[in-house]
C-alpha cells in the first residue's frame, strides 16, 4: 500500500475541503422534495460550491468518459454514481446526494441519504442501519487496526439485518487526488489488510442493498444499479486518523458522533 501520509499543512486544507463538502449536504436538504428534478438539485450544488464556496466540483468532467454533472444523484435502486436527470422526485423515493468539493487543490468527499415525503417502513430501516455501518466502522478507526476489520464491521452490521454489502465499489484513500490508495472495501475478515497510520485520509463510504449484492453498469456507463431492482443505501465520509483515533471532515451539525473520537 502507498497511503499518502498528510502533512499539517495538507491536513488544514483537508479540513477546510471537508467542511464545505459538509455544507453543501446541509444546503441541500430543504430542496430535496417532490417534483423537483435531480437536475435542479445539481444546479444548486453547482453554483453554491462555485459562486458562494469559491470551490471546485470534482465529479463535474472527472474520469472516462467524463462525468457531465456536478454531484451524484442516486435514486431508490441506484447504488452511486447516478447522474442528475429530468426526473422528477415522488413521494417516498429516497436519494443519495453525493458531493465532493475542491478547495485549494484538496477534496473533502461526503454523501448522505434524503427521503422524498414518507419512506416505506423497508427503505427508512435500510438507511438507518446502512448508516449505522458507516459510525459503527468510524467509532473503532485509530492507529493500528487494519482495513479488514473496517469492512467487516460494515459487512456484519449489513448482513445481520438481512442486507448484503456491494462489493465492486469502494471507499478510497483521498487528498490532493480524488482517488488515492488505499482501497477501503466494506466487507472483509477482521486482523487482515493494511495497517491503519496517523496522518491518512480516507472514505468509508458503504453500499448497502435490500436485495443481493450484484450490480450493474447502465450504457451511460456511470449508474450502477441493484441487478435485482432492491433499494440501495449509502452514506459516506472522509476520515483523517489521527495519532489516538479518528476526525470526521465531513461531519454535518445535525449529526450525533463527536468530530473527533480518541481511544487515547
């Protein structure tokens, strides 16, 4: 593994590009209803990350074939990577709302679940033990516990409640690069993988379905989608280990976990 280990200076940037990565989560919120098309959605976004945060969308053009919008946008049985269309929301559809900004040459990465009216009983469960996968994981990170036991914290949680965790897509190592190594799948055997350092950023960032595991590519060759058409829940953050546990970048006012959790 070649986990970039950040500077000070680089871990102050770190902190401001999550922050406003956070923000944009925030912001968001009171617009996510019905009738209102993801399109929208991703215009807001765009224009407060460029005009108001004097920031830089990453996804907008990133990778091959370019991503053509500014945000990802995924609905019911969207895992990620949903690009913002002319569809409009209905009543009790449930979205991911991914964001990741860049500022001073640094990316702060954060995603959140938003509910459409009132959530079926299945999909409000759904997203709140996926994201009790994702605090579950955060609460343990620290020096010196390894990248299986992120996974399988994940994975357990998951498949306790009868879900399954998507296993082609992942969290990533994050900083002056969008992706970075290494590598955070959430799933996996506790006391395997690379060893966890000070000074590493990275997301976790779980996909959790209703239904099985497998995916598929849609021709836009960008939204990965359930094979089984199950809803699918995520929820992501970037992470800075620190010398006794872990900070959270991303993490929003509304949220109950402390920003920085020390095992010390």
């Amino acid at each position: 593994m070649t986990a970039i280990i950040k500077t000070p200076e680089e871990i102050e940037k770190m902190r401001v590009a999550g922050k406003l990565a956070a923000e944009v989560l925030t912001m968001i919120g009171p617009y996510v209803k019905k009738g209102v098309t993801t399109d929208e959605l991703n215009t807001i976004c765009h224009d407060y990350i460029v005009n108001e945060q004097k920031a830089v969308p990453a996804p907008l053009n990133y990778g091959h074939p370019p991503f053509p919008k500014s945000i990802c946008t995924s609905v019911n049985h969207c895992i990620c990577h949903g690009i913002p269309s002319d569809k409009k929301l209905k009543d009790g559809d449930i979205i991911n709302i991914d964001v990741t900004v860049i500022k001073d040459g640094y990316h702060g990465d954060t995603s959140k679940m938003f509910v459409v009216g009132k959530p079926s009983i299945l999909a409000e469960r759904l997203i709140r033990v996926t994201q009790e996968c994702l605090y579950k994981a955060i609460e343990q990170v620290k020096p010196g516990m390894r990248l299986g036991d992120i996974g399988h914290i994940c994975q357990t949680h998951a498949e306790a409640h009868n879900y399954s965790i998507v296993r082609e897509y992942c969290g990533h190592g994050i900083g002056a690069s969008f992706h970075e190594e290494p590598q955070i799948v959430h799933y996996g055997k506790p006391g395997t993988g690379d060893v966890l350092e000070p000074g590493m950023c990275f997301t976790i960032e779980p996909m959790v379905n209703a239904g099985k595991r497998y995916s598929k590519v849609l021709p836009d060759q960008w939204t990965v989608v359930t094979k089984d058409r199950s809803l699918s829940a995520q929820w992501e953050h970037t992470l800075l280990v620190t010398e006794t546990g872990v900070e959270i970048l991303t993490l929003r006012e509304e949220e109950s976990l402390e920003r920085v959790i020390s095992h010390g």
